[in-house]
C-alpha cells in the first residue's frame, strides 16, 4: 500500500510541474508577444517618419509609391483603408487613389460601347495620362491595380484580369471564369480567335469552346465577324485592338 500512495504522490507531482510549465509558457509567449508588438508599433512610428520626409517621392514616383505600399504591407499598414488620419494627411495618397480610381470609372464608361468593357492598363494609362495633362504626376499599372482594387471591393464591377503577360481591367459586372481568361489569352495575339482554334490548339470540345465564346459575346466583349476566310466566324475582342488598330 505504501508504494500506491508513493505512485499516487509521483503523478500528482507531474501534473503539478505540467501545469507550472504551461502556466510558464504562457507568460513566455505574451512577454514575446507584447515585444512583438512593441517592435511593430516602433516601426510603425518610423515609418510614419519616413513617410513625412519622402511625401513628394512618394505623390510623385510610381516605383518609389510601389516600395513604400510593399513596406506598409508587411506591418499591416493601409495608407488607402480610409480618407482621414495620419496617412491621408501626410500624403494625400488616399485622394490620389480615389482621384485615380474616378478617372478609370470615366475612362471606362466612356469607352465601354467600342472595347465591351475590357481595357488593356497600356491603353488604360495612356489615356489617364492623357485626359489629366500636366497636373497628373506619372501613373503605375501598380497604381492603376490598387485603385481598381478598391473599386472592386465597393462592388462595383470593376475587376484585374490577366491574359498571357498583359492585363486589363474588366469594367462590366460579373465573374469571368478560367475559360474566358484563356479565350483572352488565345486572342492576345491577332485580337481574334474562332471555334475551330480554340477546339484544335486547346482541346477542347466544342460545346465548351461554344459556351466560352457566346458568353463572352454576350457581355459585349467579343464581337462576331462571319466573313472570315473559308467561311470561318472569328470572334474579335475589341480590347485587345492595338492603338493602331
């Protein structure tokens, strides 16, 4: 009997240990969270600094502006989440994206009844640049991404697609799928593609290279051309038309 009380007496013991080390535990990691913290709102405050002392890079050079967005991330730091506060008093960076993010809805608007509502950001910026004259420091795609992202989040239709090694901003409401964007990519580069491309060079079945095309038809982002050589209909997509075309 008096080794079962020992035996008793040896696990009440462990536990006791466990729960000092657990309850050590926990007071290690919130020291090293409230260090942690410390150390982010230190830099924080730096970065508040920095920012004070480069407004003018920042407002004026794309790449700089794309640096310091690429530091405000890692801490967690949206210079565009609001219109007030530090940020948008020191830099003025929240009305140049809302100013920004306008220009592209008016740009957008305008042009939607000749590209169905997709643009290139080459032509995108190009025409920014163009419709705000001198008074418009240089515009990014970085730029124009960030401000289409924050259209996007208001719901409002805008959306960044990808096509190959371009992208373009989507203007009219309504998801494209990985099918669309691969039609997209097919016709980078004549700005067409058929039926019997997308069946031959994809793989696909008819039916599926059908439902891709009428949907994109159907939103007005790819116009139907019947005279095609030997008959072929081919699918123009107006925004993917070069400046020259």
């Amino acid at each position: 009997m008096a080794r079962r009380r020992a035996g008793l007496g040896a696990i009440n013991k462990d536990k006791l240990d466990k729960e000092k080390y657990a309850a050590k535990g926990s007071e290690i990691a919130e020291l090293q969270l409230s260090h942690v913290s410390e150390q982010l709102e230190t830099f924080r405050k730096h970065l508040e600094q920095f920012a004070s002392r480069h407004k003018n890079d920042i407002k004026k050079d794309p790449e700089f502006r794309g640096h310091f967005q690429q530091m405000c991330a890692r801490i967690g730091v949206d210079p565009l989440a609001s219109s007030k506060g530090f940020w948008a008093q020191a830099l003025g960076v929240g009305d140049f994206y809302y100013e920004l993010g306008v220009q592209i809805i008016e740009i957008c608007l305008a042009t939607r009844d000749r590209n169905g509502g997709l643009m290139s950001f080459d032509e995108l910026r190009k025409r920014v640049l163009a419709t705000s004259g001198k008074t418009r420091q240089d515009v990014s795609e970085d730029d124009l991404a960030r401000a289409i992202k924050k259209l996007h989040l208001l719901g409002s239709g805008f959306a960044v697609i990808t096509a190959g090694n371009h992208r373009f901003v989507q203007s009219v409401p309504g998801e494209l799928s990985m099918d669309h964007s691969t039609v997209f990519q097919k016709a980078e580069a004549t700005s067409y593609t058929s039926l019997e491309i997308l069946v031959k060079d994809l793989g696909w079945t008819e039916q599926r290279a059908r439902a891709a095309l009428d949907h994109l038809v159907g939103e007005g982002m790819a116009w139907v051309d019947q005279q095609g050589n030997s008959g072929t209909v081919l699918y123009w997509f107006p925004g993917l038309f070069s400046d020259g075309s």
